[in-house]
C-alpha cells in the first residue's frame, strides 16, 4: 500500500524522534512490570476472587477481558503497525542492508525458540499448538530494562533491538493471522475487504485527514471481528493504509498523518492499554500448583524457548551474519553487549501471552501454566540480560569492522 512521493524525506526523521520513542517505550515498560506484578499479588491474596470475577463482568455482549484483549490491544496493534510502516518506508529498515541484521537476528529469534517448545510438546497434541507463544519479544520490557541501564548501553544497540523487535513483532502478526484463526464468516470478510478497499483509496487519493481512516477503521474491526480472523490484526490493517509521506509544497514542518497518530496514542498504549493488559492478564493464582508443575511440558516449553531459544536463535544468527560479512555488529557494541540483548529479546511478556491466549482460548489450567511459563522465562532473561550489559563494556568510537 504506497502513498505519495516524499517531497521532503527530513520528514520521515525528526530529529528527536527516535530519542522520545525509546524514552517512552522504556518507562512503559516500567509501568508494565508494576502492573504485572501487582495482577500476581492480588491474584494471590484474598482480594483474588473480586479480581477473576471483574474480569468476567460482561459489558456490551463481551466480558471486560474480552474487551480488553480484542479492542484495547487493537491500538496497540494499530501502534505496532504504525511502527513497522515508519521504519520500512523511512526509518531504520528502509533499506535491505539495515533490515539484514535485525531481520536474521529476528528470524533466529522466532525459529528456535518455537522449535524449543515443539521438543518439549512433540508428545502433547493437546499442548502442540502453542509452539509461537515463545517466539515473541517485548518491546517495552526489553527497552525497560535497557533504560535502567542508562549509558552504559550505547544508543546504536538500542536502535537494533527496536529494529528486531519491530520485525519480531512482524512476524507475530504474520503468525496470527495464518495459524491462530477461527472459522472464516465470508460475508464479513468480504465486508472487511471493501472497507480496506475503501482505506487504501483514501490514500491514494492523497487525503490526509485521520478522521475518515479512524471512523473506517472502526467498522473494519467490528467486520474482522466478526469474520473469524483475530480482531486485533484490523489495527494493523489500518495502520498500512495511513499516509506517512505526502505532498506539501511549502511546509518545511508538516507532520504526516501516519506520524501524527503515532504521537498521539503511543503515551496511551504505553502507559495504559499495555499495562491493562498486563494487569488483566498476568494473574495467576498459585494455589494448587506444586513445584513439579513447572516441569509440565507447557511451562517448561515456554520458559526454556524464551529463556533458551531467544539467546540462541538471535546471538547465533547474530554471529553468522558479522562472520559471514553480510553484516556488522552494532556501532561501539561488543559481542558481550550483544549477547544480553540477545538475552533481552527472552522477554516475550505481552505478544506471548497475548498469543497464549488464542493457542488455548477454552482451556484455563494451559492458560495459566503459559502464564506461568512466560513469568519465568521473561524473568529469568531480563535478570540474565541486565546482569550481561551491567558488566559489559562499550568499544571506543571507531568504524565497525565485519
């Protein structure tokens, strides 16, 4: 879905953009472990019940959980979509040889970790279908955890993990909607092709009003919701068809519409709807669990995918494509530093159990033990990784060498 020519590429690029992009997306991920960790205690205390049951209250036909899984995280799709055009048009994956790096790393990052689950849930066909909660990252908790860190994480490793979990996150859409989709209602989904028909000619015919893409958007979820494709993929779907490089003769400081949405929601999706959900889906009761079960296949699969399969898949990738000279590592990044990014990129928090959810939408007792799974594989790497980069030091400025 093209827009227009750019007239002035330093459009694409504000100069303090990238800088107030991380700084937002650390402290939400901030934000995200107090919520998590505050749905734990409360799911383990007496206030426990009034907890689950709110959760279960029905609003409009749909219960609040519902509500919060299938609408609020369609902004947060809406925001990951918007992200992923930025870079690819105008950022930092608008060209193959910047994308090479973060997409190997990306790739090895997604295929290990779900090939991890897969040896642990081979025997379980109960269990097999969660093989992609594993392979996500977390974008917000990663750069949390690297905001804590301060300087001594220099900004080009900051800028590669975003990339690579951009493209992650790619690729958990592209997941989604291929292997976690119900049964198809055509007529909606042929009422959700009009609508994207619609959109995409909006954009073409160069208007860059939000208004019409917004109250479009809104009749394309209700339609993808109801089609059986996740609903959540319609924020992504929207965000393709926003304008973000137009025509404007004249105006040195114009900001494109795509850039303009992605100002106003992102403090909303990282300091509320992220956190919601969080807190809405990180509970889980304790009681009744034994130690041994975190030995059951599902847990033990989650964990050692993140915990495991991140590192190995994104550091081994990593170091093939710098030894094979079709990358170079990072500006003033040692390999140490990039082997606790790589640790980093363990922390599947909101995209693994968000997906958790749709691989066993009717079974609770698999729900929580990805609950507990992604609890302790997300830890264990953000731990691991703080540790790793505390450490570590960066290499005096100089050109990188494959």
């Amino acid at each position: 879905m093209s827009s227009p020519p750019v007239a002035d590429s330093r459009s694409l690029r504000p100069s303090g953009l990238l800088r107030r992009f991380m700084g937002s997306e650390a402290a939400g991920g901030l934000v995200l472990m107090a919520a998590a960790a505050l749905a734990l205690i409360i799911a383990n205390s007496p206030a426990a019940p009034a907890y689950f049951e709110a959760l279960h209250v029905y609003v409009g036909g749909l219960s609040v959980l519902h509500w919060i899984n299938d609408a609020l995280m369609a902004v947060f799709f809406l925001l990951v979509g918007l992200e992923i055009k930025r870079e690819v048009v105008g950022g930092q994956l608008s060209t193959w040889q910047a994308r090479a790096l973060p997409g190997l790393a990306a790739l090895g990052g997604m295929a290990a970790p779900a090939l991890i689950y897969v040896a642990f849930n081979a025997a379980s066909p109960q269990s097999i279908g969660g093989w992609a909660i594993p392979a996500a990252t977390d974008i917000a908790f990663a750069l949390g955890v690297l905001s804590l860190l301060g300087k001594r994480v220099p900004l080009s490793l900051k800028v590669f993990l975003t990339a690579l979990a951009i493209i992650d996150d790619l690729g958990a859409v592209l997941i989604i909607a291929f292997f976690y989709t119900a049964d198809l209602n055509i007529a909606a989904l042929a009422g959700a092709a009009v609508v994207v028909a619609v959109l995409v000619g909006l954009n073409r015919a160069g208007v860059t009003r939000l208004l019409p893409y917004l109250a479009l958007g809104a009749v394309l979820w209700g339609l993808v919701f109801l089609s059986g494709i996740h609903a959540t993929l319609a924020g992504v779907i929207l965000a393709l068809t926003i304008p973000l490089v137009v025509e404007t003769p004249g105006l040195q400081e114009y900001e494109p519409p795509l850039l303009k949405l992605e100002h106003a929601i992102q403090p909303w999706v990282a300091f509320a709807i992220v956190p919601i959900f969080g807190f809405a889906n990180a509970g889980v009761s304790f009681a009744g669990f034994s130690p041994s079960a975190l030995l059951d296949p599902v847990p033990l699969g989650v964990a050692a995918g993140l915990f495991l399969g991140k590192q190995i898949g994104v550091f081994g990738l990593v170091a093939l494509a710098v030894k094979a000279r079709w990358a170079s590592l990072p500006e003033r990044a040692t390999w140490v530093q990039v082997y606790g990014v790589s640790l980093l990129c363990g922390i599947g928090f909101t995209m693994s159990l968000f997906i958790g959810l749709l691989a066993f939408p009717t079974d609770p007792l698999l729900q929580d033990e990805v609950k507990l799974g992604v609890l302790l594989g997300s830890v264990a790497s953000g731990i691991a990784g703080a540790v790793v980069l505390s450490l570590a030091r960066s290499r005096m400025p100089q050109a990188d060498t494959a």
